[in-house]
C-alpha cells in the first residue's frame, strides 16, 4: 500500500517534541527537547511549560 506524503512524518519516524503553556503549543520540533539543553527544559518546567514527545507528557 502506498504512503500517504501529507500524514508521513520528517527523517522517517522521528519524534515530535512540543513544548506547551496552558494547552497551547508554543514550540514544536522534530529536534530533540525541542533543541533545548536539559537545565533550560527544567527551568521552563518550573515556569509551568509542559515538555510532550508524541503526544505524550514527558515526566521529569
């Protein structure tokens, strides 16, 4: 069966990071942690941004 190109994903499978506040998405990225370091993702954590990886909430 062939790909549907509009529903298949960059780099053939690669995680969709997203980083959200109150629900809304504020940064999206195929790059790891949306290309933040691990001290920035948790300081933003403290600010009440939420890190997701597919969809799913990622836990500190």
């Amino acid at each position: 069966m062939a790909e549907n190109k509009e529903n298949a994903q960059p780099g053939g499978g690669a995680v969709r990071y997203e980083i959200r506040k109150g629900g809304v998405v504020c940064c999206a990225s195929y790059l790891p942690l949306c290309g933040y370091d691990l001290l920035t993702i948790k300081k933003m954590q403290e600010a009440g941004y939420e890190l997701y990886a597919d969809g799913k909430k990622v836990r500190r």
